[in-house]
C-alpha cells in the first residue's frame, strides 16, 4: 500500500462517524473500568489502562498519517 493511499484510508476512517463513535465507546469503556477496578486488583487497572493508551495511540497513529500526507503534498518541485 503507498502512502497516499494509507492517508486516503486514515482519513476514510477518521471522517467516518460511526468510527469516531466506537473509539469513543471503547475509550470511555477501558477508563471506566480502569476507574472502576478493586483497588487491590492492579493488573485489571493496569490492562484497562493499557488498552485507553492503545486506543488513543491508535488515533493518533491516523491522524498522524493524515498529517504526513499534508506535509509530502506541499513540498516544492524539485
């Protein structure tokens, strides 16, 4: 896959609703149960907590390809 067609597919993703939607249930979910955990069970906070961080870092692998393609499409004719 080339890199303007991952930007194409990374903005597909991030302009659809339903997408943005999920991330936000999943997201909302994990911090809920990390929040929520016994306070003696720290590998249920920790993992709840892990999967908050790798949603969010997912997103922010996206946007950063969405990014990327910006900056490539304005560089000057060499």
């Amino acid at each position: 896959m080339r890199s303007d067609e991952k930007s194409a597919a990374a903005r597909a993703l991030l302009d659809n609703p339903l997408f943005e939607r999920l991330m936000d249930e999943l997201e909302a979910a994990a911090i809920n149960g990390c929040v929520n955990a016994k306070l003696t069970d720290h590998e249920t906070r920790a993992a709840f907590a892990a999967e908050a961080r790798a949603i969010r870092n997912f997103r922010s692998k996206l946007k950063f390809l969405t990014e990327q393609a910006k900056v490539e499409g304005t560089g000057a004719p060499a």
